[in-house]
DNA sequence: TTGAAAGCGATACCAA
DNA sequence: TTGGTATCGCTTTCAA
C-alpha cells in the first residue's frame, strides 16, 4: 500500500481513536490470542505458595516471545461450573492447568473439548489423550524413601499429600514400595493439603498414633515446614530424634535446612507453554507426555542420629 | 415455547454438543461476562504478598452473585503495552486496577478509554475522571509519626515506600506533616519498594546515615520486618533502642509484634468490584472516590523506651 | 493497489 | 409462540 494511503489511515486512526474489535475479529480468526493458566484452588493458597509464582514465571517465559496474553484463572472450589463454560466458551485459544484435583474434572472436560491444553502435573483421568508435563513423583517418593532408611531410621512417619492428586498419591506410593521392599512398616500415614495449617494438624495426629517414630517423610516442603514446627513444639529435636525429608525445594527455610527433592517446577511449567505454543501451531500433534527426574538434596534435616 | 420443542433442541444441543461462541456473541451483546483484575508488579511479589491475596479475595467475593469471570491480568514491568491493547480491544467488560505505578499510565488510558474501570488505590491522573477506592494514606501516615512522637521518640527515621505510587508518597506526606508540627526534624528519609528484600537495603543506609535515630516509621508491613531484621542484626533493640511501626496489618509475624495501621485491603477490593457491578450496570454515574479510615494498632514494637 | 462483497455465529426485532 | 432477517465489526477473497 502506498505510503501516503497508509499516513492517511494512521491518521484517522489516531483521531477516531478507533480501536479494532476483539469480538469480530474473533468470530473470523477463531483465535482470541490469549491463553489461560488454571489454578483450581483458593485463592490463599494461590497467592501464598511458591509453588504457583514458579509456575507463572516459566510459564510467562515461554510465552514472552509469543505475543499471546496470559490469563489466570483461579477456580476456587466450587466454581468449577463457572470455570468449565469459560474454557469451553472460547475465551481462550488454549489452557494450561496446574494443581489439578479429581474433583474438578477439568481433566476429563479438555480430553473431549478440542480446547488445546497442557496439565503440569499427570491428570488423574484421559491420561491417554491429554498433554502433561510431570516430575517422576513415583520415583522422588522412592528416592525419599531410600534416604531415611540409608540414614538409619526404621520407624518412619509419613505425611502425605492430599489424595485426590497425582502428586500426592504417586509419591506416597513410592514412600511404601520402597519401605516396603527394606522390610519396614508402612502404617504410620496421616494426610494433610499441601498447606503448613493442616500439616501441623495431621503431623499431631501423626505423633498421638505413633510417638516412637524416628523420622517424617512430607508430602511437600510446606508439609515438612507444618512436621518441623510440631516437632519443635513437643521438644523433639530434628535430624537427632525424628528425621525429616519434604519435597520440591522450594527453597522454604527451616531450622535445620531441610533434605528434599528437587521439583523442577519453573522448567516444567516453561516445558507446558512450549508444548502448547506447539498444539496451537499444529492441532493434530499426538498427546504427549514429558516426566522430568526429580534430585535429592541433602540437608541437615536428615543428619544421621547422634546415638 | 413448547415443551416439545424444549426438549427437541435440549437433545440437539446434546447430540452436537454444541457450545455458543462467545466471539459471536459479544459483537452482538457488546459483553464479554469478564472482568479483569490487573496487577502491574512482577509474579515474585504478586504471589508473594499477602496485600494482593487480600485484593482477590475482596474482589471475588464481590464478584460471586454477579456470574461475571474474574481474569488476573499480571502486567510485568515492560509488558504494559500488551495490557494496555487487551484492555482496550474489549477482552473484558471492565477493570479493577491495584498496586498502580506512575509509569504504567493505566490511569490516562483508562480515563481516555470508555472501559468501566476502578483503581484500588489512588491514581496519580486523572483523578476527577477515575473511580477509586483509598485507604486514607495521609491520615494514617499523621496517625503514624504521632503515635510514634506520643512515645517519646525524637530522632525518627523513615522509610518510604515506593514514590511512584500514591500509597508510598501520601503515607510519607503524613510523617513528615506530623513530625514538622512537632517541631522534629525530617531528613532522615529512605526510600524502598514495598519488599522486604529493598527494605533491608534502604534500612542498611538510613542506619549508616543517621545512627542515632531511635524510632522508624516503615512504608508498610514488609517494610517493617525489614528494618526489624536489620536493627537486630546490627544489635539494636526492638523497641527499647529502636520503635518501628508499619503500615497494613496483613498480619506479618514480627518479634515483639509489630504496631501498624490497619489498612482495610479485602474491604476496599470488594468495594471496588461493588462498583464495578453498578458502572457496567449504570455507565453514565459519575466517578466516584470512596475514602477508608486506617486505624492505629499498638503492639510491642512501639512499647516506650525503658531509658 | 484498491474496492466490493461474502461470511463468521450469535442476538434482537419484526411480522406472521 | 414462531420464523425470517438485519446486524454487530472484522477478515478474506475475488474483481476490477
């Protein structure tokens, strides 16, 4: 278009103020250009754990380049409905969703929309047709597992995370296979939300059933944080009397530091923006699935026993 | 309609399982159901501190009745130009703005732009044009700097939070007001973002600068856990040798607990979003401003000096 | 390079 | 109650 043509239309533009129409343009383009990340929890918890705010940070880096607007979503319990109609509306040209629970099943309403989507954290159904991106939380509950009793601990307490999510049940599986196979008791369970509030509740529960334990394994590292402090409360020194071992680093700080598995949440939320940004470039790619390896670190939190 | 025909199109829309296209029909409605919550702050500190979970739950709770979907618009700094284009192209059908920064200029976009929207927090423009929602700043600041004069302090230290942003200059306003008509001086001034990772930083040179202070008044709470941490560090006691008072009461865990102003966050969100549902119902109301009182809260961080 | 016209999928209005 | 039709504002295609 000639030069002048196009002085002329910024011109109008500038003095209309005319601002294109998403809706229209929508309607023909059938693209909205923004994407949705979908936390389904409260809102506390959003804004409090380290675990989303990594999330959002690899997650806005692979999409930095895109020109795409990120859009949160926060689907607090009993909202589901209301969360459903805005992904299937299409507001968004696609989602990623995180910190997924049974109940939402949101799981099961992306595998028959043909809203592209990305879980970060195994879906717990449709598993065969949905993309995600996971840590081995099988194998951390194992390498966990492996640890404590490498450390000399034989009566061991678990703090699991909550059961209806993958995170929670996998690396409870692995805790027990591996406790199991070194011949050690597996009865000592109590579950708890991956929050600090409920953990301190069900790590009291935990130690009115079995004051002998010699270490905790937590289902995450604000577990551990809630395990640390009852213990502190009761007089129970950590690593000498009771071990304890929490998962994702997350960097929370704790007196001592705390053993853990690495979580490699920013990466595997970075890994999901790309798979989608790939989806939403070819809509027939086949579903994939992507498992990062979790590492141990080892903190003063699992010392071996002084006696 | 009959209820033949109900359920003839209730089993095709079944049978199809057809969904309306929103794109559809907002050029036609001129409504996308949609509002956004638009944070201009990096993720770290909007996940981070409990002012913005405060600002969501206000919000929502406002919004619950209304069926509108509440989007979080996370504007990192740089990025405000995709913001500024996804308000203006009709994603939403209005805004709730916090934490709003000079340089962001949402504040003349939104005057100019016909999109229902309301500040939390004072703009810096426009401000006969614009809705907003305040804490009384300045009052609270002179509330303040007198509870802090009323212990016996004179040498008082200050630190500001951000002076980009309304909150960190009316508060500042206020010290300085008050200590000026005490007759105390009001060169000892810091300015810090409202971090505590800047605080300690900006308390690290107050300290430098002015050793002999023996009170500091902080920008806010997270201000304040900064400066508390920094006196302890350098031996200082909390309060006999130094008073500190904050600025929120978002309920930071300090020792001894920290005095501060209350500010009403989760009130003011839900006034704002309150608001909002009367612009999009109404939009030709004049711009409104609505004014919260703080109220002092005196723990053990002002207690007067045993001296 | 430019202009004209068709269509996206809903809503809303009017007439039957 | 029902059916038909104009309309929203843009993109895209086809002709000129």
């Amino acid at each position: 278009m000639s030069a002048a043509a196009q002085a002329a239309v910024d011109k109008a533009i500038a003095e209309l103020s005319y601002t294109p129409n998403r809706a229209a343009r929508s309607l023909v383009t059938r693209r909205t250009d923004s994407i949705a990340l979908v936390i389904p929890e409260p809102d506390e918890r959003v804004l409090t754990d380290p675990f989303f705010s990594a999330t959002l940070n690899g997650l806005s880096s692979a999409l930095a380049s895109s020109d795409l607007q990120l859009v949160l979503i926060i689907a607090r319990p009993g909202e589901s409905d209301r969360t459903r109609r805005y992904l299937r509306n299409g507001h968004v040209d696609g989602a990623v969703v995180v910190s997924h629970h049974e109940a939402d099943r949101l799981d099961t309403l992306l595998a028959e929309s043909r809203l592209p989507a990305v879980f970060v954290g195994r879906p717990l159904n449709e598993i065969g047709r949905l993309n995600y991106v996971d840590v081995d939380n099988y194998g951390g509950g194992r390498l966990a597992a492996e640890h404590i009793v490498a450390t000399g601990r034989t009566r061991i307490g678990m703090i699991a995370g909550p059961q209806d999510m993958a995170a929670g049940r996998d690396r409870l599986r692995g805790w027990k296979d591996m406790l199991t196979e070194h011949g050690l008791a597996t009865d000592a369970v109590e579950t708890s939300d991956f929050t600090t509030v409920t953990a301190i509740e069900a790590t009291q529960r935990l130690l009115d059933k079995h004051p002998d334990i010699d270490a905790i394994i937590a289902g995450s590292d604000l577990i551990a944080v809630g395990a640390i402090n009852v213990l502190r409360e009761r007089g129970l020194s950590v690593p000498d009397d009771v071990a304890v071992i929490g998962f994702d680093n997350l960097g929370v700080s704790t007196s001592p530091a705390l053993t853990t598995l690495t979580n490699p949440v920013v990466a595997m939320a970075r890994t999901a923006g790309q798979l989608l940004l790939e989806i939403l470039e070819d809509d027939d790619v086949e579903p994939q699935h992507k498992q990062f390896s979790p590492d141990l670190v080892v903190r003063g939190s699992t010392a071996p026993a002084k006696g």
